[in-house]
C-alpha cells in the first residue's frame, strides 16, 4: 500500500497554486507530499498520519529527496491537529489533499494497520470535510480521490460545508470499465464555474497517452 494508483493519479493531478502551505492527509509513505513537492517547488508541505511506522517510512523518504527542507511529516491525527489549531485567527492551510480511507461498508482486515489506512473507522468522510473546510483559508483548494459510488454523497456533504466543486475527473481503467474513481478539487467558500474531465489509463495494455502525459515527471 506504500504506492498505488490512486496515490499517483492525485499527486500528479492536484490544481493547486505554487507558494502554497499544504497540508497532506493521511500521508503514508509520503508519495502525494512528495509528488506536490516537486510540481510545486516554493511551497510547504505537511503530512499527517496515525500510523507510527508509515511516518517513520516518511521521514525516511523525505530525508532522501531533494525537498527535504519544504516538507515535513508527523503522527498526528486530523481530529487532534485540528483540535491544536482551535483559537487561531487564521486558517493554517491554503490546500488540502487527501487519499481517504472509503471501505465503508466492507469487511474489515484483521491487520490493524490495514484496518485504520483502508478503513473510515478513524476518518469519517464527514469528520475528513468538516476538519478541512475549518483548515482552509477562503479560496483553499480541497483535493481528493474517490470511489466513484461514493462521489455524490461527499460531494453533497463538502457542499454543506462550504466546499464548492470546482473540477471533477472521472477516472476509468479502460475504455469498457466503468468509471472506478473520481478526483475531485474543492474550494472554500468560493462558488467557481464547474469543469468536468475524463481519465481513461490502459489503451491496448499500455498507459494510455493522457495518462502517460499525466504522469511523465514521475515514472521511470
């Protein structure tokens, strides 16, 4: 689980701004804080994660790359940073991305890490967007990935919350799967005009070319 697809497809495709503060949800590895890291090289990173042992694999990782000195990671739930910044004047973050956990109605994995990375059982989508809409400054961008099933309900809670849909991006394996995630950016307090995209990544057993463009400064 160090590095997915999904992972990959939301720090190659997040439209933030550069000379940005971002704050990456449920960090990991710290692929997505790293990925942003290099699409956007004057802007700070922070990565969070409840799992102890992901953020020691972090912190390795960030030590090893070239922007050790803009990004940072610590084992911090979102609940509890948020509970720290109760009484600031001023939202901390201009973006938030996040790679959720969205099995919410499955059978949970006996492995207890697996369970919290995987699972909703620590991050209810509900606690996810209203500890992010109460993170972001006015205009910040929200940036997530989904399962598609799910995508109306989250969108309809950011909604709620004061998270306007700004770009949504269906994604699908082939060209005759149905849609298997949707990326969606999100902006805080601000009505924007909606754009709609569509991602289609194996063409004839290959990374299909807009994939391939996608993420060319990232494959080997």
């Amino acid at each position: 689980m160090k590095v997915g697809t999904d992972g990959v497809l939301l720090g190659a495709w997040a439209p933030l701004s550069d000379d940005e503060h971002i704050l990456d949800v449920g960090t990991g590895s710290g692929l997505i804080a790293l990925m942003l890291a290099q699409r956007y090289p004057h802007s700070t990173l922070l990565g969070i994660d409840i799992d102890k042992d992901a953020i020691e694999q972090a912190q390795e990782n960030i030590a090893a790359s070239p922007f050790a000195e803009r990004v940072s990671v610590k084992t911090q739930s979102l609940q509890e940073l948020l509970l720290a910044q109760n009484g600031s004047t001023e939202p901390p973050f201009t973006s938030i991305v996040c790679n959720p956990p969205f099995f919410e109605d499955s059978l949970l994995p006996p492995d207890a890490s697996r369970t919290a990375a995987r699972h909703t059982t620590s991050l209810p989508f509900s606690e996810l967007i209203s500890a992010a809409s109460s993170l972001l400054s006015r205009g910040g961008r929200f940036c997530v990935i989904l399962p598609t099933p799910a995508f109306d309900a989250f969108h309809l809670s950011c909604f709620a919350n004061g998270l306007h849909l700004e770009i949504r991006c269906d994604v699908q394996t082939t060209i005759r799967k149905a849609h298997k995630r949707t990326m969606a950016c999100f902006r805080k307090d601000l009505e924007v005009s909606r754009r709609d995209e569509h991602l289609i990544l194996m063409e004839n057993g290959q990374r299909s070319q807009a994939y391939a463009q996608l993420t060319r400064d990232f494959y080997l």
